[in-house]
C-alpha cells in the first residue's frame, strides 16, 4: 500500500461501493503474481508457448489498446523539441510525472481511413481500422473489417491466461444498422474483431466485467460460487453429450452433420471449462463487486481501468482493448462545464472558443489515461518491478485532426517500458509510417516474432 493512503482511508473505500476500486484495487497483492516463474505455474501451460507474453525476468509482459473519439486539436496535443529533450504540450501535460513511463510516437499513419473512392463516413474508418489496418467494406449489411491485433496476439498467447482477452467500453448502447455515411454501426461500435465479419462485443457494465473474472457474490464467497457453477456446467454438458452419442445412431448422414456442428460449439464450452479447472480457482480480489454503471463517466471510465488493473494484476489476462467512447461520440462534458457536443466541437472551423473546449476535452482525457498509468505504477510486480514496467499500453484515436478528418500523424502514446524492451521518457518523430508497424513491432516483442505483417504494415516500427 502507498505510504500516503492511512488505513483508515483504504478501510473505508473497501466498504463503500461508489468508491470501488479507486486506488484501492491499485494496493491488492494477490499471491498468483509472487509465483508466476515457478514451475508449477509454467507446467499449467504448453512449454511452447511458456515464452511468450513474458518479460525476460519471467513476468508477465501485458498490453493494451485504449482508444479515444474524434482526434485531437494537433497544435495543442503535440509537444516542441523531440527525443528526449522536449516540452510537455498543453494536452499532454497530465503526463508528465510519468515521463519516464511514455513515448509520444508521431508520423503514424492510417492510410486505410482515408476517403479514397468511399467518400465520407471518417468516423466509422477511424474507429474499426484502427486496430485492424484494413479498408473497411462500405455497408450498412454487409460487413467486412479485418482481424484486429489484439486478437492476433490472444489467439498467440491466450492460453496462458483464464481468459485470452478483455474488451471492455464505456457506450452502454451499441446500434445495429447503418450509422456513418452508410457504413455500418458495427463498425463504429466495436474496436476489437475476431475475424473480418466478426467484432468482439464490449462490455460496458462494470458489475458484469467484474463476476466474468472473480466470480459472483461477497469477498470471500466467490471461489465456492465459480466452483459449483462450474459443476453445474459440467452436469448440462454430460448430460447433452450422452444423449447426442445415443442420438447419432438413429439420424441420417445430413442430420449427423448438423449435429457434429452443434457438438462443436458444445466441446469449446467443454475445452474452457477445462482450461478453468487446469488454472485452478480464479484469485478474488479483497473488493466489493461494483454496483452497475455509474452515472458519471469520469467514474465509468475508472471503474473499467480498475478492473483491468486487477485483470492484469492477477494475470486473469495479458491483452485488453477499452473503447473509452465511439468515434462521432457527442458526449458533453458537463463535468468540467463544456455543455456542447464533443463531435459537434470538433468542427469549430477554426472558431476560438471552440477549439478552446475540444483541447480541454482532449486535456481531461489525458488526465482519466495518466490515473490508470499512475495505478499500474503503483502495482509491485512478481519481478519486484510494476504491472506499468511490465505493459504496452497503446492510447490514441483513428482520427487526427477532427476538424478535417484526417488520418495522418495521429495522435499515438505508448505507455509502459515492455517489461524493459522500450525507450521511454521521449517524443520520437517518425515519418509517414503505418500505425500497424506499431502493432508489429510490439508482436515481436511479445514473443510473435513469426507474423511478418499484419494490416498495411511495411515492417515492424524501428524506432521502438
């Protein structure tokens, strides 16, 4: 625990629900973590893949992709000098105490967001390309996207962990249909894609989120609860096989095929349960299971950094995207007196006041990223580093500039030193390269060296 939170205070925020998880999930020491380099854990996997998604001190190397809507006000989000000899910019300035922790990487790009012969609907492009790197199909129906890197890397290095990725958002409502310029909602809604047709549906009830990974009920009731539920599961799939094996002898060959279909679905249910029961009970955190959504977004967005604290720091997972709003997002932002739509801000054409507001809805969310960044840091590692050493935490928009759309020197930070593998504490220019070499290069260092490219990429980023 941080030698500047009485035990008083940390007492009262373990029994006050609102208060869940705010800087207190950051003090929890769970003993998973203190045996991750043991063999007994190692031998809960295959060997070879054991490597992977480990520091070279045998920890676990995490990552993460948090995205933000609408682009930046660039004057005000990039800094002036470069390397490491470089001027904090109003935007970033939140960050600053942590400055040994973050790259600023300028000159990535997003090619595939561009207009071409699509015409509008920037929003939709930014959204789903950016963790995909492809073109997007233009349709309200017929969707076409492309595997995101998240979920290249889980299916790499997902079965290390009890679950092989976290997606979480803050939009409570996702839309089906058509919503940018006749590209489809789903575009727009979701960040992370298991196969180009396919997005992985975010959560955004933290409540949910938070039984998924420890279980239901009371500090301290949860492993019984995950133990019998599990039985229960067990019982239902017993029972449905038996009775498929004494069905299989009186249905021809078509009917034989369906259920073959059927079964296959029935033994991936089978295969998690399993790989449940290999890692044993999931670790319960010593916190109140959160309430539901809460009304103001600033806690929201806490709440779901905390839980992915917690996810990383009891290695429930290595890989998480958090979609903090949709690209197109209109939330006013109340809280720090901008009563006016951020989308709407975003084309102030060159209006002051206007651009006034979005640099300061650009400064408060650098302020939600640097809270999460400081709890990862607080966080004491099974290496004697921190979960924040041991991350690669990508922030950013598929946006540039939200007044004209544009998709070219994005604003991108990456956060955490990759379990030592990056340069920190620097503004690194690069020039014109695909944002996916990012991706690629951070697979490589994760332990993928064998994809050679993913999206528009032309190689893995040097400058990392």
């Amino acid at each position: 625990m941080p030698a500047d939170v009485p035990p008083s205070a940390a007492r009262r925020a373990a029994l006050n629900r609102r208060s869940f998880l705010r800087g207190v999930g950051a003090c929890v020491a769970l003993p998973l973590l203190e045996s991750l380099r043991t063999p007994a854990l190692l031998a809960a996997v295959d060997p070879a893949v054991a490597p992977l998604a480990t520091s070279a001190t045998g920890a676990p190397l995490r990552s993460a992709f948090l995205f933000v809507p609408n682009g930046t006000i660039p004057s005000a989000w990039w800094p002036t000098g470069e390397g490491t000899d470089f001027q904090w910019s109003r935007t970033l300035k939140p960050l600053e105490k942590l400055k040994d922790q973050v790259q600023i990487l300028g000159g990535l790009e997003h090619k595939t967001a561009e207009a071409g012969p699509d015409g509008a609907g920037d929003h939709a492009r930014g959204n789903s390309t950016f963790l995909t790197g492809v073109r997007l199909k233009k349709s309200a129906t017929d969707i076409r996207a492309g595997v995101s890197i998240d979920q290249v890397l889980a299916k790499e290095c997902g079965s290390l962990t009890r679950f092989p990725s976290l997606e979480l958002t803050c939009d409570s409502t996702p839309k089906a249909g058509g919503c940018d310029s006749g590209y489809a909602c789903a575009y727009q809604y979701n960040l992370s894609w298991s196969s180009a047709t396919t997005p992985k549906s975010a959560e955004s009830n933290p409540r949910r989120v938070f039984e998924r990974l420890f279980g239901d009920g009371k500090p301290g009731e949860r492993r019984a609860n995950l133990e019998r539920r599990q039985q229960e599961d067990k019982s239902v799939l017993d029972f449905v096989l038996d009775d498929a094996r004494a069905m299989q002898k009186r249905l021809d060959p078509k009917d034989k095929q369906k259920l073959d279909q059927y079964l296959t679905g029935v033994r991936e249910i089978e295969a998690r349960i399993q790989k449940a029961e290999r890692f044993g009970p999931a670790q319960d955190p010593a916190v109140e299971t959160p309430a539901g959504i809460p009304t103001e977004y600033a806690e929201h967005l806490q709440l779901m950094f905390d839980i992915m604290v917690l996810a990383f720091q009891t290695d429930a997972t290595r890989v998480a995207t958090f979609l903090l709003a949709h690209d197109g997002s209109n939330r006013s932002f109340d809280q720090i007196g901008i009563t006016e739509g951020h989308h709407d801000l975003t084309h102030h054409q060159n209006r002051k006041e206007w651009i006034e507001k979005v640099a300061d809805i650009d400064t408060w969310y650098i302020g939600q990223f640097a809270k999460f960044l400081d709890k990862l840091n607080q966080v004491h590692d099974a290496d004697g580093t921190t979960l924040l050493h041991n991350s690669m935490i990508v922030y950013g928009s598929g946006n540039a500039d939200g007044n004209r759309h544009t998709h070219s020197n994005l604003p991108i930070l990456l956060a955490g030193g990759g379990g030592g593998a990056f340069k920190t504490g620097r503004y690194v220019k690069n020039s014109g390269e695909p944002l996916t070499n990012l991706y690629l290069g951070m697979a490589h260092k994760l332990g993928v060296p064998k994809l050679e490219r993913f999206g528009d990429s032309t190689g893995p980023l040097k400058t990392l």
